[in-house]
C-alpha cells in the first residue's frame, strides 16, 4: 500500500500524484519506473518516477488518462493509497558530462523526460528541451523543465504556444541554423519517438528513446515486454526501458502497442458506463 500524500489536476487528462515510498524513493534513478496497482482487482501498470524526495520519503508519479486502470487511479481521493507499488524498476539512464544534450518530449512523454533532464544538467551538460503536445493547454511542467536546463522550445501543433508544428520541426530548425549535440534523450507517443530518432539519427547524433510496451510482471518473465534491438529480443522491463534509438525495430513495436486497441477501447467504454450509472 501508498498513501496518495497530494494530487493535482496538471492538464485535461495529466495527474500528478505524490505517494509515501520512502525505499523507492531512497533507490530510484533517472529513467526508472514503478509498477502499481490503483486497486486489488486492477491490471498492474507502470508508471515513471517522475521526481522523489530521499528524505521526506515520497516520489512523485505523472500519468495521462488513457483507459480503466488511469481512471481508477485518477479516481482514488487524497489520503486514499494504491493497492500496491513495486520498484524501482528498469535501467536507470546513463548520464554523464556529454557535453550538448538534446531531450525531446512529446505529450506525456515530458513527466518521464523531466527526471533526465535535471540530471543531464546536474552533471554539468549543456541541456536543449524540446516539448510538445497538441495544444498549450496539454503542454506539462513547463516552468520546471525551464529551471532544469539551458533552452527550452516548445511546439503546438495548433500554434497557441511555441512554434506551429511537431517537436521534429523544431529539431529540423536547429540543424538548419547549424546547431550540434553529442546525444539525445526521446520519450513521447511511439509515431513521435519514431520519427524525431530517425532525424536525430540521420544526423549523427547517439539517440535514445524510452519504449512504452505493454508491461505485466516487471521482472522479464513474462515476456509482455518484447522488443527486437539490434536484431535481438529484449524484455523492455528489465533491459530497458531506454534503448539505441538507431537499433530499435520501429515498426514491430507500433504493431504491438497497437495489438489490444479495440478490447481496450471497450473496457473504457464499460467503466466510464457503470461510473455514469452510480452517479
Ligand atoms: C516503462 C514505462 C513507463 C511509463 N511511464 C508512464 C508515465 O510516466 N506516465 C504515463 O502517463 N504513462 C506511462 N506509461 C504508459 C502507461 O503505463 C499506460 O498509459 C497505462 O498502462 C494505461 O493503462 P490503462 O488501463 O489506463 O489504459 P488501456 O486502455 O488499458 O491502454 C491504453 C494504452 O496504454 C498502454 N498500456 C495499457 N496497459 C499497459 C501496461 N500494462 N503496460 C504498458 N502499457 C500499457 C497501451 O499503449 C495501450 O494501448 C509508461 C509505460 C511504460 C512501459
Ligand atoms: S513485463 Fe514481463 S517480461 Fe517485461
């Protein structure tokens, strides 16, 4: 069990909670994640450490609305706790003194960029941010992030903040104006990830991005995780999250995110039902 210490609404569809987990919250890195369960009866989802006090022993959690598990999480009150939280999981991120870092986030993609941000810039690096959403009401963290790092750009795809356009296009302006990194940090919707990868890539930059495949154990038992790197089979959960972008099989991953849309669109459409009919 963890207490939910504070909740808060950042966008639409985006919560922040902060939970009690004071042995997560002493071990965790960058680039790791938990796996929980908002209640008994629930599916176990993961979900990245998005900040952690070692001290006061909490860490904090950013997570979308997406379908049944979120919204049962999103539904629990303050002072409520989940029925269970195990981590931290997964590889932490490498992070030394690069020199020019480029991090890149697309829609909920910046709460598990954040962490690597802030500890890109603690190491003395010279930290570009790239963030994005649809519009600026779904753009999160900004003033963080903007005391995290050297620049920070944002993108809108309507235009309402930041440059019209993807998180791409504004990569594509600074390559055009002459600008130059030693590695870049991708974490957004897997279309976004592909896409910016193959231009940072293409410009010889070292890239890694943070796979979001579907997770069960955490352990890399159960092979929910699958990802071919490198021509390999990697379990994501604990050989990742975070892999070389430039060795990532991009569309055997889509496929596979995409394997259970339908039945998960009904198990949406079925809890978001019973929630009007007990109103
Ligand atoms: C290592 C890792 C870190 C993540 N960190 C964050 C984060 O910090 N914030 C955030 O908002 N989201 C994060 N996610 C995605 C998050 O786990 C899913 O949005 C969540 O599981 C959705 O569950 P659901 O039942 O609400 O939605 P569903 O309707 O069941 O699914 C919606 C979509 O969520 C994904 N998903 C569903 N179940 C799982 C599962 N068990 N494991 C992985 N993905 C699943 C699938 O892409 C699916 O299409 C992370 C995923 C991974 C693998
Ligand atoms: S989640 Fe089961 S092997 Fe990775």
């Amino acid at each position: 069990m963890a207490k939910i210490l504070e909740k808060e609404r950042l966008s639409e569809a985006v919560w922040r909670f902060r939970l009690h987990a004071p042995r997560i919250a002493r071990k965790r890195k960058a680039g790791q994640f938990v796996i929980l369960r908002p209640l008994e009866d629930s599916e176990r989802i993961p979900l990245t450490v998005a900040g952690a006090d070692p001290e006061a022993g909490w860490i904090d959690i950013i997570f979308q609305v997406m379908g049944k598990t979120t919204m049962q999480l999103r539904d629990l009150p303050e002072g409520a706790s989940v029925r269970d939280l195990a981590g931290p999981l997964g590889k932490p991120t490498h992070i030394e003194r690069f020199g020019r870092a480029l991090c890149v986030g697309g829609g909920v993609g910046v709460a598990p960029l954040y962490p690597i941000i802030s500890a890109l810039f603690a190491a003395g690096n010279h930290v570009t941010t790239i963030i994005g959403a649809r519009t600026e009401e779904l753009i999160i963290l900004e003033d963080d992030i903007k005391a995290s790092c050297n620049r920070l750009l944002i993108a809108t795809d309507d235009g309402s903040h930041g440059t019209k356009g993807f998180v791409s296009d504004v990569f594509k302006g600074l390559t055009e104006a002459g600008e130059k990194f030693d590695v870049a940090f991708v974490i957004g919707p897997v279309i976004m990830m592909k896409v910016t990868t193959a231009l940072t890539v293409a410009a010889g930059i070292k890239t890694y991005a943070s796979l979001n495949p579907i997770m069960i154990d955490g352990t890399g038992m159960c092979g929910g995780c699958r990802v071919t790197v490198n021509g390999q089979t990697k379990f994501a959960c604990v050989d990742g999250p975070e892999f070389d972008a430039s060795q990532i099989a991009w569309d055997e991953t889509v496929t596979r995110l995409n394997a259970y849309k339908s039945f998960e669109a009904r198990v949406r459409e079925n809890y978001h039902e019973c929630k009007i009919a007990n109103a």
